[in-house]
C-alpha cells in the first residue's frame, strides 16, 4: 500500500467510515481493480498519487488510462470518488463517508 493510500485509510477509520474492501477487482476481462470500495454501495474510491512530481496520474497516457478505467467502471454500475494527496483533508473525508453510508441506506438488500 502507498503511503498516500496508508494516509486515507487513517482518516478514514479515524472518522469512521464504513468498512472498505481493498484491491478489488471489478471488471469481468480487464486486470483493474478499486483501491478501496464497498461493493453494496457500489462505491469506489481510487487513490491518485504523484500528480505534482510527475507520477503516472500527471502523464498524458496515465490520465487516458484512468478515464477508460473509470468510465468502464461507471458502465458497470460502480461510482467512484478520486483523492490526491491534497484531497485528503478531515473535511474531505467526511463528506465521501456520508456519501458512502447513503448508498449504502440505498442499496437493495
């Protein structure tokens, strides 16, 4: 796990968000997986690291990746938050919880 994915789970649990699966893999012939997500919801959460020292995130081919990787995942009915490390504030964190615990609320059974 990055640090930065390390640094969300802290808050996360810090605020106390519901329980998130890691690595999951959610499309049936591509290799992608979530970094966090709780399947009921259908909620997703990808941690984008480096986007200011020039990482994968911040490259041309990098950013058409992870929107063919996201919007193949909203096809599947999945919806996704995105964090970089300067997302990652307390405020942040407890808006995607509320977000995370109504779909949850929503969800069938």
């Amino acid at each position: 796990m990055s640090k930065l994915a390390g640094q969300f789970e802290r808050l996360w649990k810090l605020h106390g968000g519901p329980a998130l699966t890691k690595e999951v893999k959610f499309h049936p012939t591509r290799r992608w997986r979530w970094d966090f997500c709780n399947p009921r919801a259908m909620a997703a959460i990808e941690i984008n690291g480096g986007v200011f020292v020039g990482g994968r995130h911040s490259r041309g081919m990098g950013q058409v990746k992870d929107a063919e990787k996201l919007r193949e995942g909203t096809y599947l009915g999945w919806n996704c938050l995105t964090f970089t490390s300067r997302c990652l504030s307390s405020a942040n964190i407890r808006r995607a919880i509320d977000w995370v615990m109504a779909r949850i609320k929503d969800a069938k059974p």
